[in-house]
C-alpha cells in the first residue's frame, strides 16, 4: 500500500459487511461481486436517493419554451427521460433538425428509445463535463436547453454564462431521499456514499444517527466535505492515488482492516 494513504489505526476494525448506498449492479461482473467473493464479506446495496420528475405543472411555472431551442444537452439518463415526458405531456413534438449534445456514448445511444438516432444530429463526448462542453464550444451559435435536476453541478452553467450562450436550464426531474425505515436496526461495518444527497438522506431518515464503529466511505471531494460538515468521521475517502474506484479505496481498507498481506 501507498505510504501516502493513512487511515485512523484505532478504527481499523475488522469488515464483514459493507453497505453500497447505490442500486445493486446489473453487471454480475461487477467488481463490488468479487470484492464479496475474495473477502468473503457481505456487500448490500440500497440506494438512499431517488428521481422523481417535476409535473407538466410545476414545469410550465419556469416558462421555457422548449421548441425555442436548437439542441439539447444531456448529462444523464435520468434527463433523457423527463425531457421527452414532458415533450409528451405537453404535446410537444421534438423537429428532426434539434441536436442532441450527451455528456458519454452510453448517454447518446440510450437515446434510441425515444428517437431513431442514426436520422439525428448527436453529439457525444466520452464521460466527462470538460469534453462535454468543448462539443459545445465548437457550436456556440446553437440555442441550448439543459434539462436537469433541483441538484446539479455548475460546469457547464458556469461554463454557457462565461460564453455568453443562448442558454436555458430546466428543471425537470429532482433528487430526493429514499425511505430507509426497514435499516433502522440493520448495522454494517462501512457505508459507502457517493453524493451529499446521499448524507442528507442518512440523516432525514435517521436524525440520531450515531457513527460509533461504522466506516465512511465517501467518492469525491464533495461528498468527503458534506460527510465532515455533517459531523461523521471520514475514514476512506475514494478515489485513492493507486484506487481511482471507490472499490478499489475499499479494497485497501479491507486488505489493512482485516490484516490480508
């Protein structure tokens, strides 16, 4: 192990179970399933967030005008499907002509399952924001729609008003917590979280929740802050120099936990 990791020697109890606060894998290869076999651990998911779209309703309340625009910008899933249901709840037919900018291929081709893609002006980067907004750059004449959620990041609003692009935001879908009232009395050595959503999910469904001798695992800087502004004690913080997945940080943990050479 990297000498530049430490982690806190009194909490370096023994794992036998780990909570992944994220929907169970549908990949039977995942990593997080060999984790469980090498280590002989218990690894359960359980995601503490959950999308919920905005009504046709509260939508019309932010006065965007979708046919207004030339091209779409998507950065999920999740955007993909509460942009065409609102299309379809407000009568909305989408014109051949609109582009469609995806923040991954993933994103773009999951597109075909409201639209005939290979007929359409797509644009794909291949996972991340910075490529994303230079596809962006090199169309800066287009009039732009970012359907979105409540809770989102600020690169490529930041990035569209430093432009000055014919911007617009949407909100069409929001982050809420998920009801984990059945793990009230469940206990496991480390939780694993991936969004400050997921933190104030933990605590609006659990206001006393007490750390004891539970781990914390957090991915990202934002979610290693909102776990330390929350009061908890932060002892994995993924990604790691040489474990750029939160599976790989916690396979170190574990390796160093349960004394495994």
């Amino acid at each position: 192990m990297s000498e530049t990791i430490k982690f806190d020697q009194e909490r370096l109890n023994k794992v036998s179970s780990i909570l992944v606060s994220q929907s169970r894998p549908a990949d039977e290869n995942s990593p997080y399933f060999e984790l469980a076999r090498k280590y002989n651990i218990k690894v359960d998911f359980r995601p503490f967030i959950k999308v919920d779209g905005v009504s046709f309703k509260e939508f019309r309340k932010q006065k965007v005008t979708i046919l207004d625009h030339t091209a779409v910008i998507f950065t999920s899933r999740n955007a993909i499907d509460h942009f065409f249901r609102i299309c379809q709840e407000g009568r909305v037919e989408v014109p051949a002509d609109m582009k469609y900018f995806c923040i991954s291929e993933q994103t773009a081709n999951y597109l075909q399952k409201y639209i005939v893609i290979r007929k359409r002006k797509i644009f794909a980067g291949t996972k991340t924001a910075a490529e994303l907004i230079e596809l962006i750059r090199k169309h800066k004449n287009e009039k732009f729609l970012y359907p979105c959620s409540d809770v989102r990041k600020n690169d490529i609003p930041e990035f569209a008003d430093i432009e000055d692009l014919h911007f617009t935001e949407a909100t069409m879908y929001q982050t809420v917590s998920a009801d984990l009232s059945d793990l009230e009395d469940v206990y496991y050595d480390i939780i694993a979280f991936f969004s400050p959503s997921g933190i104030k999910s933990l605590f609006e469904n659990f206001p006393d929740f007490k750390q004891n001798k539970t781990r914390i695992a957090a991915f990202g800087p934002t979610t290693a802050k909102a776990v330390e502004d929350a009061g908890l004690f932060l002892d994995i913080q993924a990604p790691l120099p040489n474990a750029p997945s939160m599976n790989g940080a916690l396979e170190l943990y574990i390796q160093k936990a349960n004394n495994i050479q």
